[in-house]
C-alpha cells in the first residue's frame, strides 16, 4: 500500500472483535459494535510547532491503539477498510503481556 498520512495523521487497521463473550454466548453480527482498538499502518511526521519544530509522533506502526468509538474517517484503501485519525484521538497504547511484565 502506498499511502503516507500528512502532519499528526495516523492511518489505524481495526482489529476484529470476539466472536463469544467470555461466559461463552455468541454473538451475532447485527449486535457487533466496531472494534475501538487497531494496529497503527502508517504514520504522519508529526506535528508543527508555530517556529515550524516538528513535534515527534509517539506511536509508531505496529504499536496496538486504543481509541474512541467516533473516532476517525474510515477510508478503503486497496479493498481494505481503514481509519484515518489524528494522533490525539488514540486514547493510549496497548502494551503486549511481555511489555508489562518488563516494565
């Protein structure tokens, strides 16, 4: 996929929610919420203080996000369905159960 945000953008891939709830119910289609997590695909450079000094991104491709149910502009790139966000709409970053446990 060639596609590069601009500025504090960050193009997110939802990740699928359960098929079951943890007592063991499935759960139908119709009563599915969009996922509010993703995997980061792509990152803007970041955004631009008014002297013009970049300000980093703090996440990076890869990185699991949480982020707000409305959040974003969903987009379809190459027959996928993606989210295009402001960096400030990611509530935080999902650390893996190895990070915790290091940290």
């Amino acid at each position: 996929m060639a596609f590069k945000p601009l500025h504090d953008r960050v193009l997110v891939r939802r990740v699928e929610s359960d098929e079951k709830t943890k007592g063991g119910l499935i759960i139908p289609e119709t009563a599915k919420e969009k996922p509010s997590e993703g995997v980061v695909v792509a990152c803007g450079e970041g955004a631009r203080k008014d002297n013009g000094e970049l300000i980093a991104m703090a996440v990076k491709e890869g990185d699991k996000v949480l982020f707000g149910k409305w959040s974003g502009t969903e987009v379809t790139l190459d027959g996928e369905e993606l989210l295009i966000m402001k960096e400030s709409d990611i509530l935080g970053i999902i650390a893996d159960a190895k990070e915790a446990k290091a940290a």
